[in-house]
C-alpha cells in the first residue's frame, strides 16, 4: 500500500471517528416544565437538568429535546417535535434533582 493510501485512510479514520464522537455527545432529555419564564427544567438519563433558554421558541412539556447538556456550557438543543432550535445555557445537572427542582422553583416563581 503507498503512503499516499495510507494517509488518506489514516484521515478518513480520524474523521469518522471525530462524526461519532459528536453523535455519542448528543444527548436526549425530556421537558418536565417549561412556564412563562426562563428557565426550563429537563428530565436526562444523568438527572433532572436546568437549563435558562436564550433564544428560540419555547418548548412543551413532554417535549424531548436532543444536544448537549454540560453543565455551566452553551448548548444548542433541538426539540425532536417540531425540528425548532433552541439556543440555551446549561445551568446545571442534578443526579438526585433535589437542587434542580428548587433552583427552577427560585427562579420561576410566580
């Protein structure tokens, strides 16, 4: 095999790996309540997640929602209803969802 080959394999690997790094990092979490303010809380398979939303449309409850969710980052999720993007910041991640719900509940009160 030339070098040429094996280099073109060698950066073909290295892509496709990179492609599914990025599908492993997505993650799905559903919309437990989102109300008239902005903070929006998330049920995930690593706890309940609050995230404050930035811009897009707001979601529903039961909504499931898709991107990542790392806390204290940026995320740009997308809510698998109805394709819309919604730009937020991941607040935190919450394995016993104690802080989470009470955090939501601080900063939503009506």
């Amino acid at each position: 095999m030339s070098a040429k080959s094996v280099f073109a394999m060698t950066v073909l690997a290295a892509a496709l790996t990179s492609q599914t790094a990025l599908a492993a990092s997505s993650q799905l979490a559903t919309v437990v309540l989102s109300q008239s303010c902005d903070y929006i809380l998330l049920n995930s398979s690593h706890g309940m997640v609050l995230v404050k939303q930035l811009k897009g449309q707001s979601p529903h409850a039961g909504d499931t929602l898709s991107g990542d969710l790392n806390a204290g980052d940026f995320s740009q999720l997308q809510n698998t209803r109805n394709k819309a993007a919604l730009s937020v910041w991941v607040d935190l991640v919450d394995p016993h969802s104690n802080k989470a719900i009470s955090e939501y509940s601080r900063h939503c009160q009506s």
